[in-house]
C-alpha cells in the first residue's frame, strides 16, 4: 500500500460517501453542502489521474460557480420563513432495488472488460498540451462552445425575467 | 509566392462562394439596408479580379495539367443490388473551365453593374441583385464541379434562379406564366438527364467525371453495349436541349423575354443558356458516334429554324432570343460534328457580343420607356451614339464580319462542318451552317435598320429618349471591345491560330471504344507516340487535313454570304428598293410560317396540351356515364343489402363491439396508471429497460 | 493488496452513477433532480480522464472532460431559469406535481 493508494482511498471514499448523504438526506441545503464534497472528491481523483487543469477547473467551476448556482436556486425557491426546508422522496423501494442492479451490472462489465491500458508514464502538466490542442485541433469545438455559453447566458436571463 | 496547386483551389472555391453570401445576405438583409446592392456589385467585382488571376495563374503554371480536388462526402457503403457508392464533392480546374469561369464573371459584373442604372426605382431592388447573386453561384457550380452529382444540383439552382429572375415582376400575368413555363419546359429535358446520370451511376458506381471516363475508355460500358453508350449520351443531351433551348424545347427561350433586359442578357444569352454547351463539352469522351450524329441533327435544326422565325419578329427582344437559340444551335451541331474546340470557341465569344446586344436592347428599352417593339422606334442613332455603336459592332461579331470575335468563331465552326461534310459526304451540315449565317446577318442588320437608322416612327416617344447614364453605358462599351478580334488572334482570319485554340484548349482524350466513334476520330496507333501534336492524336491525320483544306473557301464564302445579308437588309429596309410588305405579301405563307415561330406553340397547345384536356374529356365521359352507371346500379342492390346487413349491424356485430370496447376499457384502465404523467416513473421504467436490455444483449 | 488502476477509477464512477441516478428518479425536488444530473456528469468525466490516462489516447480524453463541464455550466444555468420559471407557475417545485402534459 504506497501513498497514492492511501490517497485514492480517502478521496474516492470522500466522494462516494458525500454523494450518498447527497442523495439520502432531506434537507436540501445539507445535500448541496455534501455536493460540495463530493465535487472536492473527484477534485482530488482529478489530480491523482495527473489531469492537474481539469482538477482546478472543476474546483472553480463546479464548487464556484454551479454550486453557488444551486444554493440560489434552492434559496430563491423555497420557503425560507418556514424552517422546513425538507424535500421528500418518492418510490424509494423499487427505486433502490433498480440502482443496485444497475450498479452491480456496470461494476461486472467494467471488471470483466479486457482493458487496452499502456504502462504509465510520469507526466508533466497537462495544461500546454490542453492549450495547444485547444487552438489547433478543437479550435472549432472551442468556439462553437464559447457561442454555446453566451447563447445559454442569454437564453437564461430572457427565461428568468419572464 | 510560390504557386501551388492548392492555391489555385481555394481561389476557385472562394469565387465559389462568395456570390452566395452575396445572396444570403442581401436576401436577408436587403429589405431593411437600402444599398446592400453595393455589397452585391462588389462582391462580383471581387470575384471578377479572383477568377482573372486563377485563369492567369492556371494558364501559366499549368497549363496542361487538370487539377481534381474531392473529398469523400457520403460513404453509402454496401447498397443492395450495387457495389459500394462513395458520393465524393470537388471541383475540376482545366483550361476550359477556367476559361469560362472567367467568362462568367465579366459577363455577370457587367450585368450587375447595367442593372444598378435599369432596374433603378423598383420596389424590389434589392431582392432582384441576391437572385442575380444566387444565378451566380449556381452557374459557377455547374462550371467548377467535377461530377455529375453537383453538376445536376446546380443545373436545378440556375433552373430555379432562372425562374425566379423571369418571374421577377410577377404581377402581370404573362410573366408569371413565362416562368412557370420555362421552368416546366426545362424539366423534361432533365428528367431525360436524369435518367442518363442513373445509369451511368448504377453501373459505374460513381458520379465523378474522370472516372467514369477511365471505366469507359477500359470498355466497360453501359448494359454493355455500345447502344447502351449512345443511350446515356442521348439522355444526357436531353437536359442540354431543355437548358440550351434546342429543338424541340426551345418555346420556352423566347417567352422567358418577359424578364427584365439584364436578366435576359445574363441568364437567357450568355450564361444559363450555355451551360447545355459547356455539359456537352464536358461529358464530350463519352459521346459516341451515332449519339454525335442525333446532337448534330438537332444542333442544325435549331441553328435554322429560329434563324428563319427571327427574320420576321418585330420585338427586338424576340428577334436576339431566336439569334440566341440559333447560336446554340451552332454550338450544338459543332461538338456534334467534333469541332470540340470551335464549340467552345462560339461559345465564349457569343456570350459576350450576345450580352453586349441584349444590353444594348435594354438601354434602347429603357430609353423608349418600356417599348419593345421596332416598328415604333427608327433614327435612335443620333440620339444614343454609345448604345448604336456598341450595337453596331456586336451585330458586326454576331454576323461574322472579319475583325470581329464572331467571325473567327462562327468560321471555325463553318470549318469544323465542312471538314465533316468532307470527310464522312454529309453536307446538310455545312450548308445548313452557310444559310444560317446569311440569315444571321440580314435579320441582324434589320433590327438595327429598323431600330437605330431612317426616321423616328413614334415622335411622341422619340423626344424624351435620352443616352443612358454611365453605369448602362460603361459595361456596353466593355462588351462591345471584347467582341473584336485581336482579344482572341493576332491574325483576324484563322481562329488556329489564336492562343486560345491552339494552347489551351484541346479536344480531350475520347474514352468511347473504337468501334463507335466517328471514323475520323478513331485513334491512328502509329501516330500515338509522336507528342507534338495532340490533335493528331485524338483525332485522325485525315481530319486535320480536311480542317485544313476546308480553311479558306470556308472562310471566303461565309464572309461573302455574311455582307449578302447585311446588303439586302439594306435594300429591304434602308434604301427600300424593294418594299419589305410586297414582298411579304408574294411569300405569304412563307412570311406567315416564319411570323408565326412555325406555329410550335399552336403545335403544342393542339397536341400536349389539348391532347391532356381531351384525355381528361374522355376520362370525365367515361366517369360520368359508365362508371356512374355502374356505381348507381350497385347503390341500389347496396341499398337492399344494407337493409339487411342493418339488423344484423344493429344485434349481433353491436354487441361484440361493445364487448371490445368494454374490454378495451378495462385495459386503457389498467395501463393508464403507467402514464402517470411524472418524469420519474418514465424514468425509472427507463432504468429497468436498460436492465433487462443489458442482460439479454450480453 | 492490487496496485490503484483503471479499474478501481471506473468503479468509483459507476458508484457516482447509480447515486445520481438515484437522485434523479426519487427526489421529487427538482433542484435535486439537477444535482443527481451533476453526480451522473462527474462520474462520466471521471471516466474520460481515467481513460485518457491509461489508454493512449493523448490529452483527448483531458479536453472532452473539460468540454463536459462546461456544458453542465451551460445546463445548470438554463436549468435554474427554468426552475424559477416553473417556480412562479406552480409555487412550487416538485416534480411529481407538475403533470399538467397528462391531461
């Protein structure tokens, strides 16, 4: 057991475990300060997996903004004068029952699946690379997607204005 | 720099382009931004100088290279009953094309620019230069593609932009009905290429002109016989007698007059109008023999027939649409006869002194307030000496007067037929050709007596007419200094000689087996390693001797019948030593057949059309008596029937249809508690799908 | 004790699938709803970038991860709209009572 083996157990335990309380709890406001978590988690996995910019961009993305999102649309919502700011759940059982098979199935193809894998290699930062792919290859995606965003930007405001 | 093949590409694909954002953003826009015609002009101005480059860049550097750039477009993979079909888009640069495209774009810049000066004033100015943007675009396609996929898309864009330009004032009825028809007329010759192009793609499995070429030339054929070949060269001829306007389908050229003068020099004259020539140029290889020999037939019939409607039409806009269908004609009969190069010559050479006349027509039009017809015009040379001059010399190129680009033209296409009527002692073709161009010239000149000479008829009209402004006049004069000899060869008197004819285009390489093609075109096979001379290799040593020799009588007697004609005009209608009426009165039924267009639309109203309301008389006859008959005669036997059937409706099928329906209901109940309405529950029913798929597929 | 590989990243993510998948088909908030699709967005980039590090494919996998999470931005911000919008019509948000397209 190295060091890395150790860390990847603590933040994958961080982020399945968060995600369960985000799931199971009532309050909303509990479950999307255990989102919080959760996304920190898979942070963490981000950068056990080298992809150092993913990680940072995820941390201000994710935890930054759309959580912040969330936690506007849960205050903006509901009735915050009452203290009850429970939510329910509906058809639990059956539900359960579901996502456990679900589960498991993936998890047995995953591991009776022949991956192709290469032998790891020390990698440096991956955000030159990430650049240059960006303004060469995807120079197309990366701007159809920066239209995409200001389309959704207005496309929000308009709807919420209404 | 250094040029590459790629440059030229691009350059290519941006003259492509440019005019169809030209269209979309006029089209859009133009309603709101009143001088979004500017950007419009500029855009052909812009595409104008490109495509000089690409023709001076490829006439350069390349100049016996054909540049092919495709890329795989649909990959259909295995079709059932074919092999795989990939649909590949590209473009092809020889010399040819470059060489129209360029003509395409000076005669579509100079157009435009007319236009701003004739259509000034109309409500829909603007939307008028995105149609002419979008005719652009479409013509350049056909010019520019490398297979016939494209090349019959774009046939129908220019089809539709043709429609939508001759029906651009469609309030009046005639002009709308003039669309409707050009656009229904042309679609019988496309169905016929269609027809051709689905044959040659079901047995070659692709669209692209080389390689169909290439599986051709190793002798695989259509249904594998050579009849099979001239079958699809047929076919395809059939869409290049509907665009082109030959014999029979020409009724349509003359009535599409009905658009405004500038569309009519553009589409209806130089371009469109071509494109039927330029395919027959292209899928030349191809052609076989007899398929040759039908083109050539209906080449000369409609270099003739229109030529003899023209010398008694009074609209001057009818007469230049009969000259243009009789031009095409030439055209035609030329690649029939295998003067390949001369077909191409005429073809680049009318499109500009034929612009030049429909140009002119249009600024005399303009100037006479909308009149069209020339018995009440007369003595408008004092009046508008740019528009008479330039008339003038386009008339001089369109008669075949030496110094002019329509002689050399028209005398290489003389040449090519009487070389043909040498070599294979069918003559029907040369004098056919010598009679058309003495009619040429006499019916010319008649417009030109009757329009510009004498005194004016209608004094009334004639006070107001003014010379036309700058933007009118300007691409006249451009026309009209393109139509003189010294563009093409420095010698007036031998279209060989021209740098055109003798360096950059070619008659290609004929993929049609030896035993189809015209004797003369049968390659010699000691001859084929001998480079210098390309023609000698395609076509016989014997034909180009007899180009030779043809050469010089050629040349005198069509210039002589050429002053014949202007002559007797003059003595018809000039000098009237003889009066034009009594003599018209002596032929009268040759005069009446000619005035009349040979009766074609009588013709075809009294057979296609009136054949389909007869056939629709007969149909109603037969509906209203026998199958009423029949239909009434089993109402009442139906009757007594249904009175029956009734109780037994009412008892025994009512009862098992309320047991269904009852049953149904209890059903509908049972599922309904499924459709609950709630995301969810569809969701989780999406789960346990997923589930239960995963396990089955597994 | 097996060294960390591809395998344990993937059932890491298929675990933050199935949770969110929970979320999304018994929480009757629909601000919940939404943050069960973010489980199930996350566990689909994990998979990207584990990938993109174990197999050979470059940075491919890394870039694709990132276009994921900018969508989400994109989705998340429609998304709230939208809730708002339903907020006001419904005065509420849950989602099993919104079921007027059942009638």
């Amino acid at each position: 057991m190295t060091v890395y083996d150790i860390i990847f157990y603590l933040f994958a335990l961080i982020s399945v475990g968060s995600a369960f309380f985000v799931v199971t709890l009532r309050n909303i406001v509990y479950s999307a300060f255990f989102l919080l978590f959760t996304l920190f988690g898979i942070a963490g996995l981000f950068v056990l997996l080298s992809a150092d910019f993913i990680a940072v961009v995820q941390l201000v993305v994710y935890v930054g903004a759309i959580l912040v999102l969330i936690l506007f649309g849960v205050m903006l919502t509901s009735n915050i004068t009452q203290v009850k700011i429970k939510t329910s759940s509906l058809q639990i059982i059956p539900s359960a029952i579901a996502v456990l098979i679900l589960a498991f199935s993936l998890i047995k193809i995953f591991l009776n699946t022949n991956w192709k894998t290469v032998p790891l290699t020390v990698q440096s930062s991956s955000v030159e690379g990430l650049g240059v792919l960006l303004l060469n290859q995807y120079s197309v995606v990366f701007e159809l997607i920066g239209i995409l965003l200001l389309i959704a930007l207005i496309g929000a405001a308009s709807m919420a204005r209404r | 720099m250094h040029i590459t093949e790629s440059l030229l590409v691009k350059i290519a694909l941006v003259t492509l382009f440019l005019p169809l954002i030209g269209f979309i953003v006029t089209l859009l826009f133009g309603k709101r931004i009143k001088w979004l015609y500017w950007f419009e002009n500029s855009i052909l101005i812009i595409i104008f100088s490109l495509s000089a480059v690409l023709a001076y860049l490829k006439l350069t550097n390349f100049t016996d290279q054909t540049i092919i750039s495709e890329f795989q477009w649909i990959n259909l993979g295995n079709v059932p009953f074919l092999k795989t079909i990939t649909i590949e888009l590209g473009i092809m640069l020889d010399n040819v094309t470059v060489i129209m495209v360029l003509a395409v774009t000076i005669v579509s810049m100079v157009v435009h620019i007319f236009s701003i000066g004739y259509m000034k004033g109309d409500k829909r100015y603007n939307r008028y230069f995105s149609y002419l943007g979008l005719f652009t675009f479409s013509m350049l396609g056909i010019v520019l593609t490398h297979n016939l996929l494209m090349m019959y898309i774009f046939w129908e864009l220019v089809g539709i932009s043709s429609y939508l330009l001759i029906g651009f004032w469609y309030e009046k009825k005639t002009v709308s009905d003039a669309a409707k028809k050009a656009f229904l007329v042309n679609r019988i010759g496309d169905i016929g290429m269609f027809l051709g192009i689905l044959i040659l793609v079901t047995t070659f499995n692709t669209f692209s002109f080389d390689k169909i070429f290439y599986q051709i030339s190793l002798g695989n054929l259509p249904f594998g016989t050579e009849f099979g070949l001239t079958l699809v060269g047929v076919l395809l001829f059939c869409g290049a007698i509907g665009k082109s306007a030959q014999f029979p389908l020409h009724v349509w050229l003359p009535d599409a007059m009905e658009g405004p003068t500038p569309v009519s020099a553009l589409i209806h004259a130089a371009t469109m109008v071509a494109a039927g020539v330029y395919f027959l140029i292209r899928i030349f290889p191809i052609l076989s023999g007899d398929a040759l020999l039908i083109i050539a037939i209906i080449g000369a019939l409609s270099a003739f027939i229109p030529a003899t409607i023209a010398v008694t039409q009074n609209d001057i806009k009818k007469v230049l649409a009969y000259s243009t269908i009789s031009q095409l004609g030439y055209m035609v009969m030329a690649i029939g006869v295998g003067a390949y190069t001369f077909a191409f010559f005429h073809l680049i050479t009318h499109a500009f002194f034929k612009a030049c006349l429909f140009l002119g027509s249009g600024s005399v039009i303009n100037a006479m307030h909308h009149e069209q017809d020339m018995r009440n015009m007369g003595g408008l040379r004092k009046k508008m000496p740019i528009t008479y001059v330039t008339f003038l010399i386009a008339s001089l190129a369109l008669s075949g007067i030496p110094l002019t680009s329509g002689f050399l033209s028209k005398d290489g296409i003389l040449v090519g037929t009487f070389a043909f009527g040498s070599l294979t002692g069918n003559w029907w073709f040369a004098a056919t050709g010598f009679l058309v161009a003495f009619l040429t010239a006499f019916y010319m000149f008649r417009a030109i007596i009757l329009t510009f000479h004498g005194k004016p008829r209608d004094k009334k009209k004639y006070e107001k007419v003014k010379e036309s402004s700058f933007v009118m006049a300007m691409p006249l004069v451009v026309l009209s200094i393109l139509s003189l000899s010294f563009w093409y060869s420095l010698n007036p008197f031998n279209p060989e000689e021209s740098k055109l004819l003798s360096n950059w285009v070619k008659p290609p390489e004929i993929s049609v087996p030896q035993s189809a093609r015209y004797d003369f075109m049968k390659t010699e096979t000691e001859k084929v390693n001998e480079v210098n001379l390309k023609e000698e290799i395609i076509y016989s040593s014997a034909y180009t001797e007899a180009i030779h020799h043809a050469h010089y009588p050629t040349l005198f007697t069509s210039a002589t019948l050429a002053f014949l004609g202007i002559l007797f005009a003059f003595i018809l209608y000039q000098w009237k030593f003889i009066d034009p009426d009594k003599l018209a009165n002596k032929l009268k039924p040759v005069y009446l057949l000619s005035f009349n267009k040979w009766y074609f639309d009588e013709i075809y109203y009294a057979t296609f059309v009136a054949g389909t309301i007869g056939l629709s008389r007969v149909i109603n006859f037969f509906d209203n008596k026998i199958v009423d008959g029949i239909v009434n005669g089993s109402a009442s036997v139906t009757r007594y029937l249904s009175a029956f059937t009734g109780k037994f409706d009412n008892i025994v099928v009512d009862g098992f249809v309320n047991m269904t329906a009852y049953l149904s209901g209890l059903l509908g109940l049972f599922f309904r508690r499924f459709q609950t309405g709630k995301v969810q529950s569809y969701l989780m029913f999406v789960i346990f799908s997923i589930i239960i798929l995963l396990y089955i597929f597994k | 004790m097996i060294h960390i590989g591809l395998n344990h990243y993937l059932i890491v993510s298929s675990l933050l699938f199935s949770l969110g998948i929970f979320a999304v088909i018994t929480r009757k908030n629909a601000i919940m709803v939404l943050m069960g699709i973010e489980l199930i967005l996350n566990s689909a980039n994990i998979n990207f970038v584990a990938f993109a590090r174990y197999g050979n494919f470059g940075l491919t996998g890394q870039l694709t991860a990132l276009f994921v999470i900018i969508l989400a931005a994109a989705e998340a911000a429609i998304a709230m709209a939208i809730v708002l919008n339903i907020y006001k019509m419904f005065t509420n948000i849950n989602v099993d009572e919104i079921d007027t397209l059942k009638d």
